[in-house]
C-alpha cells in the first residue's frame, strides 16, 4: 500500500469541489474551477485551506451554516479532552462581550499552535495552519475547532495514563454566542499551558 501524501488528500478535496461546481451549475449557479493535476509540493496546511473552502460551499449548498453553538459543542469535547490530559477542572474564563467570529477563529488558531507544540515535543507530526481567512464565518470556526479537536484527542492518545474521554461528554447546551466559544477556547489554553 503506497504512503498518503497532503497532496493526494488535496486532490480528492479539489475533485470533491468539482463535484460540488457540477451540482451548482445545475441551478444555474455559474462558477467553475479548472481540474489541476497532483501537485507533490502540497502541506498539509494546503489541504486545510482547501477543506475551509469546500465546507463553505457545502454550507452555502445545503443552507445549514454550522452556528457559534456548534463550535462551543465541538471545543467543549476538546476540552474534555484537556481535562483528562491534565488531570484538573477546567476554569471558565471571564466572559467578553462583542466577540465575533474572527475572534474566535484567531483564539482557535492559537490552541491549535500550542496544541501543535505539545505534539511535537513528543517527536510526533503535527497541523500547521497558515493565516486567517478573509471574512470569518462561524464555518471556517466550525472547521479549525474540529482539526483542534483531532490534535487534542491525538495528544491524548500519546498521553500515559490519560483518563479516558466518554463519547457523550456534556457540553453546555443551548444558544451559544462568539463570546461563549471565546471564553472557552481561552479556558483551554489556561489548561493547555499546564503542560
């Protein structure tokens, strides 16, 4: 079985939003991009940028764009996860007001560096990501607290002795704004900076 290379997952992303081209083009939506062929200089960071753009136009296609309330779900897992990595309650944050969802995207971002970090001082590969988006969308949060979830439970996974993580942990439910994910991305990184 050959190796999976960041650009042989590029390119399934890239066939993927053809796919999606094809089905816009069915309602008359006109916007083509051109096939391009396997590119081997391709970072994993690259194929993070191009699953960015496929979700917004799936969330465009299928008009159900992932709301601040499905970010918190998702960081709250990877939060759970830290708890567990570090042994200790999570603190909440003190709440901000006015936060939006680039404020979110850059305190994810950030996480996901210092989660990165800790994954590498282990030996083990990690994320890159490379700069924010223009315009933020609670999509593009969506995205990147997802890949902060995967790291998190891959630094748990590396982890001796880690409590393990119960596949429903409870999260907070309800109406959530930027500021709640933002307080909690900030709650994660106290916790973070534990380790």
């Amino acid at each position: 079985m050959a190796e999976i290379l960041p650009g042989h997952v590029h390119q399934l992303v890239e066939a993927t939003l053809l796919q999606i081209v094809d089905v816009k083009q069915l309602f008359g939506i006109s916007h083509q991009l051109d096939e391009d062929k396997l590119d081997s200089g391709k970072q994993p960071s690259d194929v993070l940028v191009a699953l960015i753009e496929a979700n917004r136009e799936l969330s465009r296609l299928l008009d159900c764009p992932a709301t601040p309330s499905d970010v918190h779900r998702i960081v709250s897992l990877a939060a759970a996860y830290t708890t567990r990595i570090t042994n200790q309650p999570l603190e909440l944050a003190a709440f901000e007001h006015k936060r939006r969802p680039a404020d979110c995207y850059v305190r994810i971002e950030g996480a996901l560096a210092t989660v990165s970090a800790l994954i590498g001082k282990r030996g083990q590969p990690t994320l890159a990501v490379r700069g924010t988006p223009e315009q933020v969308v609670p999509a593009d949060c969506f995205e990147l607290a997802h890949n902060l979830l995967g790291e998190i439970a891959y630094l748990h996974g590396l982890t001796n002795k880690a409590a393990a993580v119960q596949p429903f942990e409870p999260c907070g439910v309800g109406h959530r704004l930027p500021g709640h994910v933002h307080q909690l991305v900030r709650s994660l990184e106290s916790q973070l900076a534990t380790l």
